[in-house]
C-alpha cells in the first residue's frame, strides 16, 4: 500500500472509467449468483438468468384494427358478402375467391384474407361489397409481425423493469428464471459515528440505493477508527455477504483506514475517481472471501453522486444516463480542469437552476461550484437531478440534466 505522499492526481481514473470497470466486475461475478424463478408480476429490477427466445409467433394469427370487411385485397370489387360475422372470440371461416365477411376489431382473420375495408368506407348493396382499393396488410396486425418464433429476446444478464411482463404474459410466459439478490452489508466508519457524537446520514440512503436496484441491504452497524477493528469487521461482513459497502475513511487522512484494510484483505482495483463531489471512492475485490467491496466516501451528497455514478453498474449493468435539455440559469465555474462536476440543479419550465449557487435557495458558493462544502449540505437533495460537465457553464448555455430518477 502505497504512502499518503505517493498518491496524487496522476493515479486517479475517470468517473466513467470507474463505471466501466465496475460493470465488467459485474459481468465476472455475476455466474456465482444463484438461480430462482419468480412469476412475471415480481420481475421488476431483478437480473435474467437465461437468454429467451420467442417460443410463438405474435400475434399467432392475423388480425383486424378496424371494424369492416375482411378479404384478399389483390381480388377486384364487387365481392360476394358471406353470411357470417367474426368477432375476437370466433374462429375465422374460409373465404372463396371473390368473398368477403364481416369482421369486429381484434378479430382473426380468415387465411385467405390480408385486408381489411373499414365500415365507413364500404358500400354493401344485394349482398355486394364495394368500396375504397387496399394493399395487402391495410388495418391488419400481420402474425409475427411483433415477435417470430425463434427470435432472441432477452440476454442472460438483463435487468428486467415491470413492463417487461407485458412481453412475457404475450408469449404465455408466466415464470422467469432471475439471478438471486445480492447480500450487502452496510458498514459505517468513524469514531465520531460510532460513539454517537455525529449521525450516520450515507448508511439508510445507501441502504434504499441497493433496495431499488432490487438487491438485499443490511446495516451491520458502525465501526471506531480502529485499523484491527476495521479490517476485522470488513472481513466478517464478507463472509456474510455477497457485497460490502463502506462510509467513510475512505482518503488519506491519518485515520483513514478503510483502503488500507481493503488492500490487506484483497485487491483494490482503484481508488478514487476524476468526480467532485464523490472523489475518494474505491472498489475492491476480496478473493478469499467471496465478495465485492465498495468503499464510499462519507460526506453524504458526494456519497450519493459517486455511487450512483460509479458504483450503480455492479448492481443494475447500466452506465447509460439518459437526460433532459434545459437551459442553465446561472454562471457556473469551476476550480479544477480534469474532474468532472455532478452539478445538482433545480428545473422550472425547461431552465435549470443550480441549487447551492447564491441565487438559489441553498447557498453555499457565489459563481465558482464548491463540491467540498456542497457535498455536506445535504439540502442538496431537494435537487431535481444534476449536470455533468468538466468545463464552466454560462448563463443560458444549454445543458443536459440526469434526474435522479435516472440513477435511483
């Protein structure tokens, strides 16, 4: 382990770098978990176990979108209207060439058929039908034309949301195999947690951060800055758990021994990462006892920031940040080139305020962000989402907003 002195900005990766190496992390560590099999109602957020291919086409038959006439719409007007009516419940009749029939919304429709004239368009006279001139496929939900038989729908290792089960229920799919939960215990660091004197504020957001990634979340207590304590106490978490998440001790300070204890008890792939606020974090492997380790800083917004930024692929595979455009309400500097800035802003009618500069109802810094002191006002989280950027934002410069909707 290297000295206090040794480490500087040069040993630092990319936030997503850091991502990036986490979701491959995942990749590896994902086959250890176990398997079970839930119904379609409980997949939300859950992890495919297997790939799945379309076992029937959808729809299996053809069907009308409107209420009209079906027929073959290569045939010429005026056709022979038979005397039936089909309806989503029936089983369609043969039609002739040169035939038509009448057919309800959602109807199949008979093989020979691929059209439908809606009602308002035909003329029925004497039992001919004559109207408007079709295509092949007009008003019709052609058979597998929304899934084939044979198709590839799901990979192994895709996190499942609940509108996945309106695909599942269509292909009669009732069960699905899912990975089991991840076990992670949560650990608070620091004598000043752990003898009462401050709150630990980073443990019950974490806690709910892996609940809705759809993972298990146990608060194991807190820990003194004790190096044996600590390196004993992230160790039998580890025998317990899939993964561990840490807080706090997680820089260079004297008391700091988080990391020192990570890399006695496994391999620290990184520690920290070019995000402010949210630097210090580190990521770990612990061979020996079967387990991942998280080591997240302890001021509470930037433990928020750079776990859902860095840490949130281990536990959903996503490093995607889907964002909305707004318009910066403010000027924005920043301090230091080569970090990116998790900016959290309020938004109103398309304009994005910063939520801590002096304009804003937080304020904690004038025109240069200040992620140090803004990382502890946890005020902050009254944010509507952030703005990623490593470089100064000007009034009116667009921007592109992540909720935290997007990262939670």
């Amino acid at each position: 382990m290297r000295s206090r002195s040794e480490h500087d900005h040069d040993d630092m990766i990319g936030w997503d770098e850091g991502a990036e190496r986490v979701r491959a992390l995942r990749d590896a560590w994902l086959g250890a978990a176990g398997v079970e099999t839930v119904s379609i109602d409980r997949i939300g957020g859950r992890t495919l176990a297997e790939p799945l291919d379309a076992p029937v086409d959808v729809p299996a038959q053809s069907h009308a979108t409107m209420d009209g006439f079906a027929f073959d719409a290569t045939d010429e007007y005026p056709l022979d209207v038979v005397d039936a009516d089909v309806f989503p419940e029936d089983e369609p009749p043969t039609l002739e060439a040169g035939q038509a029939v009448r057919i309800a919304t959602g109807a199949p429709l008979p093989p020979a058929a691929n059209a439908v004239l809606k009602r308002e368009e035909a003329t029925v006279e004497d039992g001919r039908l004559t109207g408007t001139d079709l295509e092949p496929g007009t008003y019709v939900y052609q058979r597998g034309s929304n899934v084939a038989e044979g198709e590839r729908l799901f990979e192994a290792g895709e996190r499942l949301g609940p509108k996945d089960a309106l695909l599942f229920g269509d292909l009669g799919v009732e069960t699905v195999a899912v990975r089991e939960p991840l076990s992670v215990g949560l650990l608070a660091t620091g004598t000043e947690i752990h003898e009462g004197k401050h709150r630990d504020l980073d443990s019950p957001m974490l806690a709910g951060l892996v609940r809705s990634w759809g993972h298990d979340a146990t608060y194991e207590g807190s820990v003194p800055d004790d190096y044996d304590r600590v390196e004993a106490e992230v160790g039998a978490l580890a025998r317990d758990h899939d993964v561990v998440v840490t807080t706090g001790g997680t820089s260079v300070g004297d008391k700091d021994y988080v990391i020192r204890a990570l890399d006695a008890l496994g391999d620290v792939l990184f520690h920290r990462v070019r995000l402010r606020p949210g630097k210090p974090i580190a990521v770990a492997e612990l061979p020996d006892h079967d387990a991942v380790a998280f080591a997240i800083p302890g001021k509470p917004v930037g433990a928020h920031a750079v776990t859902t930024l860095v840490a949130r692929p281990f536990f959903t595979g996503e490093t995607s940040l889907p964002a909305v455009a707004a318009r910066m309400a403010r000027d924005v500097d920043i301090a230091t080139p080569g970090f990116a800035y998790a900016i959290p802003v309020t938004l109103d009618d398309g304009v994005a305020m910063p939520l801590g500069h002096a304009d804003s109802p937080l304020a904690v810094y004038e025109d240069a962000f200040d992620p140090s002191v803004l990382s502890s006002s946890t005020r902050a989280t009254r944010a509507d989402g952030f703005v990623l950027t490593e470089s100064a934002v000007a009034r009116d410069d667009r921007v592109d907003v992540v909720p935290y909707s997007v990262v939670e």
